[in-house]
C-alpha cells in the first residue's frame, strides 16, 4: 500500500509512520510534505497514492485549500488536534477523521475500513478485469489453407511454427507439412494465444510444445531446435532473450 503523509508536525510525522509501518510492514511512504504549496506540486506531478494522511493545520494554510488547486480521487484520513474540522472533512474524500494524538488502536481501525472499502473493492475490480478479457479476447483456434485447387482447415495445436519465406507467410505443421498464408507474420502473431506462441526473431512465430532444445548460442543469446527440424538452428533476437526466459519460465 503507496501512503503519502501531509504533516507539518515532524514528530507527528515520525510517529505516525513508524506505527504505520508496525501495523503493516508492507506499507510504503512515498513521501512526506509539510505545506499546501508542497503538497500541490507534489500531487500534480507523481502518480496518485493508494491512501493520504492529512493533516488540516499546515505550514501556509488549511489543507482544504489543495481541493480547489489539485482535483483529488485518492481516499483520505485526517489526523488533527481540533474536531471543529470533522464535517468538512467527510465532505471530501474523507473515510476517517483522527484526533491527535492518534492512539494505535485508533489508527488499526482506519486502515481496516480503508481496506474494507477499497481493496476489496480493487479485487473485485481487478477480477472484473481479467474476466472481461478472457470473455473479448478470443484467438484464432484454425487456419483456412489453400492446396491447389483444394483448401485444408488445420488446427492450431497442429502447428509447430509460422515462418516468412522468401517474402511469404506460411506455417508448418508437426507433420511437416507447409502452408502458404495471406496474413504477415506480425498479422498472425495478435491473432494466435501468446501463452502459446512466442516470436523468437523476424522470421519466426514458434509453439511452446515444439521446442526440442534451447542451448547457448554466444554469450547474451540462444538457440532453439525445434522438434522435426534438428537440422534448422532458430536464433532468439537479443532484445527478445529476457522476455523468451520469462515465457518460458511461467
């Protein structure tokens, strides 16, 4: 969890962050201002944190005054010694309003609320997401061929690369046969699942299961055989090497 601390008090400062992190080490204090000036700029340029502590009495001014300059969406809990505050405050972004000076206890609470409401919230969000994905993202499962005067409907799983040769796409099967295509190869290669297939260079589109060996070809390189093709050595780019290992390696 990114907190960001608005407090101009540097020993409320201190100790709000060191039982923070004793209730949650996995908090991170992205940063600590002291003014509304700061906070201003602070808030225009970095990316929004997951949780604000705001003091209201800062160096120049009522924190209030950042929502007229900085348009805020991120959950807030105040911390102040004056409760006059209080109803102001939950007009705002505010989920909890806590008297100086903040007891532990007290402080446990916010955070559960703030994880209650939000994260759960974000979870929820973030499956949403994905589900959503898996639903439009749908991948080619057969590729229409033409022979001659014939056409063929190969499957996906029966492929074990798509390759450009000589200027042309084609894609072999396990059985070693060979297909001429109308797509390019980075046409195909949106259209096939990348769980599956990865392009190791510019000319090849390689499937997972067809990999028969992988062996150092130089020093920040490798090379692949693929199965039915031994006598073929495939160079993985090198700037395509770190997310190859990373494919692989799931």
């Amino acid at each position: 969890m990114n907190i960001l601390i608005i407090e101009d008090e540097r020993l409320a400062a201190d100790k709000l962050e060191k039982m923070l992190l004793g209730i949650d080490s996995n908090i991170i204090v992205l940063a600590r201002l002291e003014s509304v000036l700061d906070s201003i700029n602070w808030l225009n340029s970095h990316e929004k944190p997951d949780l604000i502590f705001m003091d209201i009495q800062l160096d120049d001014g009522i924190s209030f005054e950042l929502f007229d300059s900085v348009k805020i969406e991120t959950p807030i809990i105040f911390t102040t010694a004056y409760d006059s505050y209080a109803i102001k405050a939950f007009q705002v972004n505010s989920i909890d309003y806590l008297l100086k000076p903040i007891e532990e206890q007290a402080l446990q609470k916010a955070l559960e609320k703030y994880k209650s409401i939000y994260e759960t919230h974000q979870q929820q969000s973030e499956k949403l997401d994905i589900l959503y994905k898996q639903i439009i993202q749908t991948y080619k499962t057969r590729f229409f061929v033409k022979i001659g005067n014939h056409f063929h409907s190969v499957s996906v799983d029966e492929i074990q690369c798509f390759l450009i040769l000589e200027r042309g796409t084609f894609l072999r099967t396990i059985n070693g046969k060979k297909y001429d295509l109308d797509y390019s190869l980075d046409q195909v290669q949106k259209m096939v699942d990348p769980s599956n297939f990865f392009r190791i260079n510019r000319n090849y589109l390689i499937h997972i299961d067809s990999i028969q060996d992988i062996y150092s070809y130089s020093s920040n390189r490798l090379g692949v055989k693929l199965k039915m093709l031994d006598h073929l050595d495939m160079i993985v780019s090198r700037e395509k090497v770190s997310d190859f290992k990373q494919w692989l390696d799931r």
